[in-house]
C-alpha cells in the first residue's frame, strides 16, 4: 500500500512538473509575441511618422500657373497696352494681386526697343512656403535677345486653383546648369524617336484640351491624369529630350508650344514619365 502511495505521488509530481514546464513555455511564447506585437506596432509609428514628414509633391497646376504668368509678364506681345496685358493676366493671378496691378500698372514690364518674346521656359526647382497653401517655383527663362534669366514666382491656393499673388523675383542660377544636361541625353533608334513623339504629341495635344477619355488611349492601364485646363490652346511639339532610362521606364522633357487668348504662342516644357510595352509607348505620369 505504501509502495502504492508512494507511486502515485511521484505520478502527481512528475505531472505537476510537466504542468509548471508546459505553462512557463506558454508564458514565454505569449511574451514572445506580445514583444513581437510591440515591435511591430513601433516600427508602424516609425514609419508614419517618416511618411508624415514627407512633403506632398507641388501640384502641376500650380507650376503652370507660374510658367505661364512669367511668359506673358516678361513678353512685349502687347506693346505698352498695361490694361490689355492685366487682362491677359486675369487668370492667373489672385484678385488681390488684380487690385494691386490695376492700381499700379507702371509696374509691369515694359519694352522701348526690340520686342521680346519668352522661346523657352520651365521650372527646374520648386518648394513649398506653406505646404498646400503656398510654394514658390523657380523657372529657366530663354528669351529671343539670348538672354537666360532665373525666377522665383509664389503661387497661392485659392478655392480649387492656384494663383501667382506677387511679382516674381530674380534668383541665382541653379548650381548644375541645366544646359549641360544635353549632353547627357539618353540616345534612341530614329524610330523608337518619332513613335515616342507622335504618341507624346498626341497625348499632349487632348491632355491640354482636358479629354479623360482620349487621355486614357495613351496612358499605362488606361490611367487617369488629370489635365490643368489651363487657358491655353495647344499648337506643337516643338522637341524632345530623354533624361533618364530605368528598365523600360524613361522620363523624358517635352517642349510644347502653346496659344494664350491673346493668340500669342509661347514655350512650355513638361517632364513626363513614359513606358515602352510591346513596341508602343504609354504615359506613365506627368511632372512627378
């Protein structure tokens, strides 16, 4: 009976030991995964956190809107006509830098001489001063004397639009001087060249008039990309330059020429992304 007892205890113990191992083994791999839990919340927040502190891309809208107000600001197109020049201005410009104007027109630009006339502009660096509320673009200028210049034009949001508030100020040349990248252009067969600047020029032509739908026909995955809607009426596509290649994704710099309501024509440039799939051309993106 005893030798019983006694084994049956030893059965008890062993049972109780097993017990305490299986629980503390659960208990560690419950730590184990509330650990593993807390290191993935953490690196959750990290990385919010870094997303939160990317800044949002400068729309499209609102580096069109600078291009355009500097080409007609800086062109003599309408003589010393002030009035006339403010009313080509209108669309682009907020209501208080109407006013402004309106009751200072001495100070927009006026020419004695040649006529200028802007043959080439675009944006090579942008920045916000108040993220969705007010960046500030810097742009190329070529005018038809020789001259290069560089701005800085602010735009502000106002309602769903972006307007130029002030007069665009003169700014240093960028570090890497922009016509250097000609020499870096990425080379293309002649016609892998014409089939990318008849599909560009096409694409440009219905994307400026704002066409969803005939967008669509030249875009990757029949993508959406909204169009500006500027008040500008596309004429050509002047030129071309590929910039970069990854894989078969190429950024390429476009020259459009465009009509404002004036019918003066003047040089906007866009960068757009494009994809070469089965031998035909596709829009990716424009200026991101």
């Amino acid at each position: 009976m005893k030798v019983f007892q006694n084994h049956k205890f030893r059965m008890v113990a062993s049972w109780l030991f097993v017990a305490v191992i299986a629980l503390s083994i659960a208990t560690g791999v419950m730590a184990i995964y509330q650990l593993q839990n807390a290191v993935i919340y953490v690196q959750e927040i990290r990385a919010n956190v870094k997303k939160s502190q990317i800044p949002k891309p400068i729309p499209t809208q609102a580096k069109e809107v600078a291009n355009t107000f500097t080409s007609i600001w800086l062109s003599d197109a309408y003589g010393n006509d002030t009035d006339k020049k403010i009313d080509w201005l209108k669309p682009y410009i907020s209501a208080k830098f109407e006013s402004f104007l309106s009751a200072n027109n001495a100070y927009l630009v006026k020419f004695s001489k040649e006529p200028i006339k802007v043959t080439q502009l675009f944006a090579f660096d942008e920045a916000w001063a108040q993220e969705d509320k007010k960046a500030r673009v810097k742009l190329r200028v070529h005018l038809n004397d020789g001259r290069i210049l560089y701005f800085e034009c602010p735009v502000v949001r106002s309602g769903s639009g972006w307007f130029v508030d002030q007069f665009p100020s003169v700014v240093d040349p960028p570090k890497k001087d922009l016509e250097s990248e000609k020499a870096e252009e990425i080379p293309l067969d002649d016609k892998k060249q014409e089939k990318l600047k008849t599909t560009l020029a096409n694409f440009m032509q219905v994307w400026m008039k704002g066409e969803p739908e005939a967008v669509q026909r030249y875009t990757l995955d029949k993508k959406s990309i909204p169009s500006t809607q500027l008040p500008t009426a596309y004429k050509e596509l002047k030129s071309i330059q590929v910039l970069s290649r990854a894989d078969q994704e190429y950024i390429v710099r476009v020259w459009i020429a465009v009509e404002d309501q004036s019918k003066s024509t003047m040089t906007l440039s866009y960068d757009v992304k494009v994809m070469e799939k089965e031998k035909d051309w596709f829009i990716v993106s424009v200026n991101k």
